[in-house]
C-alpha cells in the first residue's frame, strides 16, 4: 500500500507563524515528543519518502508505529491549529462561546451562563448565523425552564417561540437557495453554458423558480446575495451577459452593503467579482475587466484574506482575467511576460489549485503561445488540458481546445497528423447535441485545407470559410466560440499577408 501523504501535506502547508505557534504549544507539554522529531523532519525536506523517512529514524522506538506516530501528529497539529484560528472567524468564536455556555451551565452558574448567550446571540444575529441562533434560543430555553423551577416566570416565552420560528424560516429559505444554487453552478462547471434547449429548459426553470422569480422572497442579506448570485449564473450559462451584469453586480452590493456578512462569505465575494470580470470581458469593455481584477487583488490585503483558500482563488481569477483580457486585445507579447509567474504560482500551489481553473489557466497560455506564434509550446500546453482525466469538467474548454489543437497542428503543417486527427474531433464534438453549427463549419474547412498538397491554393478554401463563418456569426448563438478563439481574426491571417497577432489588434481597435 502507497504510504499515505497526508502529513506531509498539511505540513508543507503551514505558515512560519503557525509553526511557530505549534512548536511554543509543545514546548508546554511534559513527556516524550516524537511528534516533534517526526514534524522538523518533514517540515525540511521538499518531498515525503518513508522509506527515507524510516531509514532516518532506525534506532528510534517509534518508527516501529510509525503510523500511530503520524496520525497522533496530525491530529496535534490540527488542535493547534483550531487554537490558533479559534478567534478569527465568526463560525469559530461562536463555537467556542457555546462550549462556554456549555461548561457555565454544567457548573449551575446560570446567571453567568445567560450573559454568554446573550451576547452569542447578538453575535449571531449580526452575521446571520442562523444555525448558531438556533442552538442558543436552546440554551436560552434550558435556562428559562431553570427559572421556572426557581419560581421566576418573567419571560416572554411567546416572544421566544416568535423568534425561533423566524430562525427556523430563516434557514430553511436559506438553505432552498442553496439547492438551487448547486443545481446551476453544477451545470455551468460542467458545461460553461448551454449548447441546446434541453440544457436551457433546466436552466429556465431554475430561473422560474419562485424564489429566483419573485420579488421579496429571501428573507435574509445571505438569502438576497445568493438568489442575486444564482441569477447571475442563470444568464450567464445561457450566455446573457448584460443580465449577467445586473444580477453579480446586485450580488456584490448587497455583500458591500453588509461588511460583516461580506467578510464571512469571502468565496462568494471573490466568485461574484471573478463573474463580473468575465461580463466585461465577454462585452469587450476591458477597461471595467482590469478594474475588476485590481479589485480582486486588493482583497489580498485585508486580514479576512489572509488564508491559502482565498489566496489561491484570487491568484486563479485575477491571471485567468488578465490573460483573457491581454488574449482579447492581441496583446500576446505581454502575456506570455505573465507565463513564468503563473507556471511558478501553478507549482507553489500544487493540488491547491482545483482542476477548472489549471484548464482555463493551461488553455489561456496555450492561446497566449498561439497568439505569439510558439506553437511548439501552444501545443504542449493545449495538450494539458487534452489529456486532462476529468472529462465530465467544462465541456466548453475540453471541446475548443480540440478545435485550437488542430489550428496548432495545422500551423506546424502537421496535415497527415489533422486527417487523422479530424475524425477523432468529429466524432467528441458530434456527442452532444448543439443548436450552433460552427464547430462543424471548422470541421468542414480543416479537413479541406489538410487535404491540399499546393499551399498557394489554401487562399481560396479560406475564403470560402470566411464567407461562411462570417455569416454564421451573425447569429448570436454562433458567436460562442468567439470567447475562446477569435476564428475570423485566424481566417483572415490566411487570407492576408499580416499576422494573427496584429488582425485581432486591428478588430479589437475596430471594436472599441
């Protein structure tokens, strides 16, 4: 059996300062400390081998149960880790507040008991901790029914009952927008938009959801941000982008309308700002992108943001939106300065980044390499995201990384290489059923221009194919494929003497 990792893992992951807190902890306690031997020997080296690790410690006791040893660590390291964040979020100090009540209850102190539930509810209530409210208007009854046996009846029970049954409403309305929320973000990191009128019908009827439709029925700041975020992505799977635009943006007011709750549902913020990004990305309005991106940066100056999580996800969304934007405008030259700073935060962050965004980041380097005309490394990297094993993960990335594969193949006069490949193509992209016809006008085309031995009589098939695609994109559904490679702007390389890079940057002056 594989020796398990996960030690290694959550230590490498560990900050100076909650090393140092970890080793001041144990430094308190009496006894043996093979723990701490075990944690400095990880803590150097830059891999986990046990074999390494056991030849090392062969004249100690406790390499004869290691793994007893590296669980007992684990779950130390853990503890000092929930003492060290024990006051730095909402949902910790109140869990420890309950453990306070808990324990003053235990020891009869029913008066000093009441003072913490109080105080925990106010709390509560401001964040919006429905569940925590909940648990103490339990405590707050245990400690009414205590009065009652001392003879104090000077409670207003109804006035109790009235609030727990606001709490319970609160949460149950909570948790429906949470239902609905994972039925379309599972839709849209499956796919990334609608491709026919079964996937929008499931869509729609998200959408005609009364709690989505109706004005006033979140009864709460977290219900309100998370049906105005449910909304966003609503429009956006099925493309709607000024919709998009309206619903994020009254996603991200509510939030910074309600700083405390805001700072609580930092992954929320983060996604919202990400949306929008992607909103004025998508309508060309780069400037309003780079505002938004600054915007996800400085969020990685305030103290709520100062965990791996949430560093990790804005570094993802802030260099996915900055080469998207820099891809957009032909800009190539100044994205491919980014690649070295991205690969290194790729290996920094290893399996800290989650699989969607090392697609979009690996695809948007690869376009970037396109677009610079380095196709050897286009191809290395589009073949990143081919070879990925999460098929099932963003449809839309996996399908016109094929089309860009075979563009890169065609640049590098790969043509035997296209004719093979064209039919294994055909074949994913048939699978599933699209109202757009694009991809197999691009089917079409390069099977054509890999069939033709003379190059001089490629200028007349791409022609052809511009004509053709420039009446498709016409239709808005066709223009999908534009927010992953600007085919026109490839087309017309073609057919003119000038350079992909410079055609994108002529259409995108054109544009603005």
């Amino acid at each position: 059996m594989k020796p398990s990792t996960e030690l290694y893992s959550l230590i490498q992951s560990l900050t100076k300062s909650e090393k140092r807190f970890f080793k001041l902890n144990s430094s308190l306690q009496s006894g043996d400390k093979n723990y701490l031997k075990l944690f400095d020997y990880i803590e150097k080296h830059n891999h986990y081998n046990e074999d390494e690790l056991k030849k090392h410690f062969k004249s100690e006791r406790f390499i004869q149960h290691l793994p007893s040893e590296k669980n007992h660590l684990y779950k130390l390291i853990l503890k000092s880790l929930r003492s060290y964040y024990s006051d730095q979020s909402i949902k910790s100090q109140l869990k420890q507040e309950i453990k306070n009540i808990e324990i003053l209850y235990n020891k009869a102190l029913y008066k000093e008991c009441a003072k913490f539930v109080k105080r925990s509810k106010i709390t509560a209530l401001n964040y919006e901790k429905f569940y925590y409210s909940f648990e103490l208007i339990n405590w707050e009854k245990k400690l009414m029914e205590q009065d009652f046996e001392e003879g104090h009846f000077n409670h207003d029970l109804d006035a109790l009952i009235e609030e727990e049954t606001k709490v319970i409403e609160q949460l149950r309305n909570l948790a429906e927008y949470h239902i609905l929320y994972s039925k379309i973000n599972y839709i849209f990191r499956s796919g990334g938009f609608t491709r026919n009128e079964n996937e929008r019908k499931i869509v729609d009827e998200i959408a005609d959801y009364h709690l989505i439709k109706g004005k006033n029925t979140a009864i709460s700041v977290r219900a309100t941000s998370i049906c105005y975020y449910v909304k966003g992505l609503c429009a956006a799977s099925i493309r709607d982008y000024q919709d998009a635009l309206v619903n994020f943006r009254k996603a991200k007011a509510v939030m910074d309308k309600n700083p405390k709750i805001k700072s609580d549902l930092q992954t929320r913020y983060i996604y919202t700002l990400n949306f929008l990004m992607h909103c004025y990305i998508d309508s060309n309005d780069f400037d309003n992108a780079n505002r938004l991106i600054d915007e996800l940066n400085e969020l990685s100056t305030q103290k709520e943001y100062k965990f791996l999580d949430t560093e990790v996800k804005i570094f993802s969304a802030s260099y996915i939106g900055k080469m998207q934007v820099l891809n957009k405008k032909g800009d190539f030259e100044k994205a491919v300065s980014l690649i070295p700073f991205i690969e290194s935060k790729i290996n920094d962050y290893a399996d800290k980044l989650n699989k969607e965004k090392i697609l979009l980041l690996d695809y948007s380097m690869a376009y970037t390499y396109f677009g610079c005309s380095d196709f050897k490394n286009a191809l290395k990297l589009i073949n990143n995201v081919l070879n990925d094993n999460e098929k099932k993960l963003r449809q839309d990335v996996y399908s016109f990384a094929r089309i860009l594969n075979l563009v890169i193949h065609f640049e590098l006069n790969n043509l035997d290489f296209i004719e093979y490949e064209s039919k294994s193509t055909s074949r994913f992209l048939n699978k599933f059923e699209k109202d757009y016809q694009i991809e197999k006008v691009f089917m079409k085309y390069i099977k054509k221009v890999a069939k033709i031995d003379f190059k001089p009589d490629y200028k007349d098939v791409f022609i052809n194919f511009y004509k053709e695609v420039d009446v498709l994109l016409q239709d808005p559904s066709e223009q999908v494929i534009l927010e992953y490679f600007d085919i026109k702007s490839w087309i017309s390389s073609k057919i003119e003497t000038n350079s992909f890079d410079e055609i994108v940057k002529q259409s995108h002056v054109i544009k603005k």
